[in-house]
C-alpha cells in the first residue's frame, strides 16, 4: 500500500529524534519536520490535469530553507550533486519505460540503490550526501510529472509512492553515513593504540 512506508521510517525518525538525540535546536526543528510533512502528505491541491502533494511543496521548501546554511563552495557541490541525482531519477524512469524488463526488480530498490551511488560518490559529508538525494530526487519527481502530463496522463507530483522511495532513499543514506562514521572512529582508535606504543618502543630504544 502506497504511503505506508513513508510514515513508518517518518515516525521512526521522529522516535529517534525525540528520544536518543541530544537536545539541541536541530533536533528540535528535525522533529517538526517530520511530524509537519506526515501531516501534509495526505493533502493533494488539483488544478486541471496537474496535482502536487502539500508534503512535496513543504519538503522542498525546506530543502532550499536548508541549503542557505552552506557556504558558497558547499552550495555548488551540492546543487551538482543535486542535478546528478536528479539526471539519475528521470533516466532510470525513461530507461524503465523503454525496458520493462528491469521492472523484475521493485522499481523503489532500483531507484534507492542508485541514488546512493551517486549520493556517495560525488560527495563525501552527510548534509551534502542527504541535501541532494531529497532535493535531487524532488526536481527529478517533477521533470517526470512534466514528461507524463506532455503525454496526455494525469500524475500526482509528489505522491505517497513517490514519498516511500524518497524516505527509503534518505534513511538508507543517513544509516550508511552513520555506519561508515563508525568504521572510521574505531580505525582511529586502532591508530591511537598502536601509534603510543611505538612511540615508546622508539624512545626507549634510543635511549
């Protein structure tokens, strides 16, 4: 069922942000976000042959509120990043319309899978590697909207289907970062162990 993913992972995030994070202003603002996109999910605004989702407005709204915290350098990279993603998320759609064939694999999957190829390829900080896969795949969302309606069908920009494979990507990339964030604290603990004892063996030798 479509939409069931999103408030899943969404009340997930929400149970972790209310209860495992510090206190801080970001936890506190994380938190409204996503109790305010669950909310708006559901709200859809028609005119003509063209909806949008209320949470696909909210969510890039609060994308490019986001981005005007990053430096001048930092923006760049990840509007580049953010047109990749994007570039990814409506080729996969043309190459899948002209080959079905790949559809034995779940549409989500091919779509997360790639987006996290990308994601952390070209950038390597989390806000950069998150930022752009929510933003990209948003842009993404709407240039296909635009090449379904230019073929007469109605879509929904921004629909539940869409928002499961845009939480699936974000969490995914999220829970990536945290576990490569691991791996390099205990490589640096490794280091400080074994760099004091040679240290010694070093000093003491030349005495």
């Amino acid at each position: 069922m479509d939409g069931t993913l999103v408030y899943w992972l969404g009340w997930f995030v929400w149970v972790i942000g209310t209860f495992f994070l510090q206190k801080s202003q970001q936890r506190i603002l994380l938190c409204m976000c996503v109790l305010a996109l669950l909310a708006f999910l559901p709200w859809v605004i028609s005119f003509g042959t063209w909806s949008i989702s209320l949470g696909y407005v909210f969510s890039l709204s609060v994308g490019y509120l986001f981005l005007r915290t990053f430096s001048f350098k930092q923006l760049l990279h990840t509007w580049f990043v953010t047109m990749c993603i994007a570039g990814a998320y409506i080729g996969i759609f043309v190459l899948i319309q002209n080959d079905p064939v790949l559809l034995l694999i779940d549409f989500p999957y091919i779509v997360m899978c790639c987006m996290l190829i990308v994601a952390f390829l070209l950038a390597k900080k989390t806000t950069i590697r998150l930022c752009s896969i929510a933003i990209g795949m948003l842009h993404g969302e709407a240039v296909q909207a635009y090449i379904i309606g230019q073929q007469g069908y109605m879509y929904t920009v921004g629909s539940l289907a869409f928002f499961d494979i845009w939480a699936m990507s974000l969490v995914s990339g999220a829970s990536l970062s945290f576990v490569f964030f691991l791996i390099e604290v205990l490589k640096q603990r490794v280091q400080r162990t074994t760099n004091p004892s040679v240290k010694r063996i070093d000093k003491h030798a030349s005495v």
